[in-house]
C-alpha cells in the first residue's frame, strides 16, 4: 500500500523527540512507525549519491560544510495514522519537513518473509532507497516502510 512518509530535522538535543511526540499526541495523531538517524549521514550518502550521478549541487567545501553543520540534528522518518493533520501540525509550529510517497507493507513475522519481499523488489528490478519497520514478537503482524526508486511500479506490485 502507498503511503505518505513524512521527513523533518529535528534538534539533536535531550526532549526535541518528546516535544514532537507530545505535540501529535495533543492533536490526537498516531505516529504509525518512526527512524531517526544522524543528519549527517544523510548529508553524507547525498553527498555520495550526487557524486554518482555526476550532478552535484554543491562543491565537496560545501558538503563537508553540511555534515559539520548537519551532526547538530536528526532526519526523523515517520509515518501518522493523520498525514493532513500532522502537516498541518508541523506547518503551524514551524517545522521543516518534506514528504515522500513509501510503500507500507504488513508482514508475517517469520524468518524469511523479508527476504521474499526484497527478492520480488530486485526481480522486478526495483532499488530499494532505504526500508525500516516494527517488528513485535514472532507470530504477529509486522510493519515494513520502503521507499523505491519506481515508487508507481512499487504500488502496482504490493497494491495490499
């Protein structure tokens, strides 16, 4: 199923997580899954990617300049029961965020299943940008969010 993931730096300070947190909860918005990681290594593989791709939009300067910069923040990734609300939310409280279509798929939780799932992702020749999940005790439902490069091939290939 398509969904839309929701992208945002956040302080990378003790209470900015509990401030976010609070500020969904006081509207009544469930934050379905969540991944937080070093800003900088998002500056990093960007930086690395662009370099790839031989179109980088700034100098090496200015990349390393933005690593430094970036390790004072988190890029939080999350999904909300409420996206309209919660952008609406963020907008309001002066939140930097973007938002990105991801496949949400609920799995088994077995050994294996991950792997079927990925191996249909390369048969069909679809690159996987990054995935994260909820994994609760084996023998119940879990949640896995990918984001493809194809996200429109994706969502016709794992429509449920």
């Amino acid at each position: 199923m398509v969904r839309t993931e929701i992208s945002l730096f956040l302080k990378n300070v003790p209470g900015e997580l509990a401030k976010l947190a609070r500020l969904m909860a006081g509207s009544n918005i469930n934050i379905d899954a969540l991944t937080i990681q070093d800003a900088s290594s998002y500056v990093q593989a960007l930086f690395q990617a662009r370099g790839k791709s031989l179109k980088r939009i700034a100098s090496v300067a200015s990349y390393n300049s933005m690593r430094k910069d970036s390790a004072q923040f988190a890029l939080v990734r999350l999904l909300v029961d409420q996206t309209d609300k919660a952008i609406d939310l963020l907008s309001r409280n002066d939140y930097i965020f973007d938002i990105m279509p991801v496949i949400v798929i609920e799995l088994e939780n077995k050994p294996g299943t991950l792997a079927e799932i990925a191996d249909r992702f390369g048969k069909e020749k679809i690159n996987i940008n990054y995935v994260y999940g909820s994994v609760p005790p084996r023998g119940k439902k879990c949640l896995f969010i990918v984001c493809p490069e194809d996200i429109e091939l994706a969502g016709k290939i794992f429509k449920e």
